[in-house]
C-alpha cells in the first residue's frame, strides 16, 4: 500500500516587539567567541589495550540478534536487505504535525549566536560558560510511522527517535514486522528544536541529565501522536524503545535512565556519552561522561537492555575545555565496562571504517539492532 502523508499543524509561534530607550549609548556588544575546529580524528584500533574484549566478526556479517556482549564489525558495511524497500510487503502510514515552543511549557526556547561556543571556566575547564546563549523560539516537525498491521483501537508498542524524520527506520520496521521479526509497533521521529551542544535547544533537550525531555515527550508529544496518528500507545515500559545518535543517542538512554518506569528498551549510534551538558549542574558535573564515570556502576541495575555502536574514525574532540571527556570511543568503550560489570544485557558493536553516526554501518546494522533491543517482547505469530 502507499504511504499516506497527512500534516497537520498546531498552533504557529506568537511573534513579539520590545523597545527600550536610554539616555546614554549602550556599551558595545562583547565579541562572541569563535567555534573552535574539531582536531583530526584519529583511528582507533578496538584491540587497544583497555578497550574491552570483543568477538571480531566475518566482514560484512552483523552480531547474532539475541547474544549479549562486545562485537567488531568488519571494514565493509554492506546494506542489510531489510534497509530497502521490499516487493510486496506493507508499507505503513506516515503522519507529519508540526509543534511550536509557544505551546510548550516545558521548552520556551534558546539559541547560541551562530559562529560562537563558549569558553571554560577559568576555576574549571570542564565546566563552560556559554554567554552568546538567549532565548529563541522554535518549531519543529514530529513524524509518526503507523504500521500497515496496527489495528484500531489497540494499544501500540513504539519506538521514540531523535533528530527525525528517520526514514530508513520506517522502512526497515515495514520489512522486519512483516517477517513478524520484532512487533508491530509505532515509530515516533521528533526533530530537534535547533542548534548543537551547549547553548542550543538541541543541547538543552539532549544533553541534560534528568527526565525532563522524557517528560516533555510524555506530557506534549505523546498526547498529540494518539490525535493525530489516530493510535494508542501502551503504558507497559516493556513497549516503549528509544533511540537515537550522538547527542540522539545520549537523550535516548537518559530518558530511560531517569524513567525506567516509561521505557525498558534503547538503541544508541554513536552516542554522545562525554561531557556536553549545559547548563552546568553540580549533581552530575561531567554531563553524560558521568555515565561510565559515577551513575551506572554506582547505581542498582534498571530494567534497561541497550544496543550501541561507535566507529573506529569517530569524534575525538578536545576542543577548548581540553578536559579529557570528549572522546565518543573512549565514552562508548568506557559504557561498554560498566555495564557489563553491572549485568546489563547489552550489546556494544565496534565498527571498523566508520566515522560518526556513520550511514552505511546504520544500514548495515539497523535491522539487527531493533531485533536484539526487542528480545523477550511478545510478536503477533504468522497467520
């Protein structure tokens, strides 16, 4: 069947004047400090001492869906079939709406002044002072992928992603449900709310370490998906998966992390598990690096399977702070420990000739992520 494309806005932003006199002349704006360049990423070797042991795979070959541990993909990412459109197999429905931060009472709204960053903290180079942040308000779109199998009035397992609409990913839940390889469930594409790191909305929304994007997704997307899309969602934390990459990535497993009583299942590309939060919070100062550094091994275990990869040509980025927490190899391989040490059932794939978030991997890899990430949840036998 085709795809049905259906958009719908909500209320658009409300726009506003603001005039200010003065007697004298206002002091001269401070000039902005620049982006600094990323340096050259290295490539990584995954047998480096202190990584973690892993089962180095036939190139081109993905790890098993249902076994836990540390895998090494080969240099050759060949498309899994499941990635492509499929002859003859369903196609779900696509649903397009759009949000705006003037409806929001979670996210008003910021921005950083483009071409700027932000300079460490003279009495602590990991903590960084963002000052060309202000508010801005945002719109986004929100795109919701209902598969061909959903019957009305059911209610549906779903998967939440970042930085949407992810394409790929409604085509390979159509292939992988019909082969009834993982449940006939709903994907949620939130685009971000603009920017990167920190002083961004993107940064805000992604790299904060608390449930308040959870609940924002909870409180204002949620309610508008079930309107629009015509579907409900389940409430069992077992139905609801996250994913996303980078800073996707580190969102998807602090909505998790902070409410494993709403989702049990994450999927992370490249995630952003280093020191990026802003603004700083002296509860986790380190922002998702504490992860591996602190939370999780000192932390009871939660009811949370995880599947992530990183690259061996992925983000090394110094940058200005130069705090030694912002190596997305190290940060995934430094996952990798703790979790095992705590139990978890997990799955961490080294991918060799891959750089971040890298395209051909996710197509490569995709398929068999979402199988291992549902492992254990009830799919609809063939008729």
């Amino acid at each position: 069947m085709h795809r049905l494309s259906i958009v719908a806005c909500v209320l658009g932003l409300a726009a506003g004047t603001c005039i200010a006199t003065s007697q004298t002349a206002p002091a001269p704006a401070p000039v902005p400090a620049p982006r600094p360049p990323r340096s050259a990423t290295p490539t990584r070797d995954p047998h480096t001492p202190g990584y973690v042991q892993a089962t180095e795979l036939p190139d081109g070959a993905n790890a098993p869906a249902n076994a836990d541990g540390n895998f090494i993909l080969g240099p050759t990412h060949p498309p899994a079939p499941e990635s492509a459109v499929q002859p003859g197999v369903p196609q779900g429905a696509i649903i397009e709406f759009t949000m705006s931060s003037a409806d929001s009472k979670f996210y008003p709204g910021i921005a950083r002044e483009p071409g700027t960053f932000g300079t460490p903290d003279p009495a602590d180079p990991a903590k960084l002072l963002v000052p060309t942040s202000h508010p801005a308000p945002w719109t986004r779109h929100v795109t919701v992928y209902v598969p061909a199998q959903y019957a009305a009035g059911a209610r549906a397992p779903f998967i939440v992603g970042a930085d949407g609409p992810d394409r790929s990913l409604f085509t390979v839940l159509d292939n992988l449900i019909a082969a009834h390889k993982v449940p006939a469930m709903v994907a949620i594409s939130i685009s971000n709310g603009g920017g990167d790191a920190q002083g961004s909305e993107r940064g805000l929304e992604y790299d904060t370490m608390s449930g308040h994007y959870a609940e924002w997704v909870e409180k204002e997307v949620l309610p508008l998906v079930e309107a629009q899309a015509h579907v409900l969602l389940t409430h069992d934390p077992d139905g609801r998966a996250t994913m996303g990459g980078s800073s996707g990535g580190s969102c998807a497993l602090i909505m998790a992390w902070y409410h494993p009583e709403w989702y049990h299942r994450v999927l992370t590309y490249s995630g952003t598990y280093v020191n990026q939060q802003w603004p700083y919070n002296p509860e986790t100062p380190h922002g998702a690096w504490e992860f591996h550094e602190h939370i999780i091994p000192s932390s009871p275990v939660k009811p949370i399977r995880l599947w992530m990869e990183v690259g061996d040509k992925d983000l090394y980025w110094p940058n200005v702070m130069n705090d030694g927490m912002h190596d997305w190899v190290v940060a995934n391989e430094q996952m990798a420990k703790v979790l095992a040490a705590k139990g978890y059932h997990y799955q961490f794939v080294f991918a060799v000739n891959a750089g971040h978030v890298d395209h051909a991997t996710k197509l490569q890899t995709l398929p068999e992520a979402l199988e291992y990430v549902w492992q254990g949840y009830p799919i609809a036998a063939k008729k």
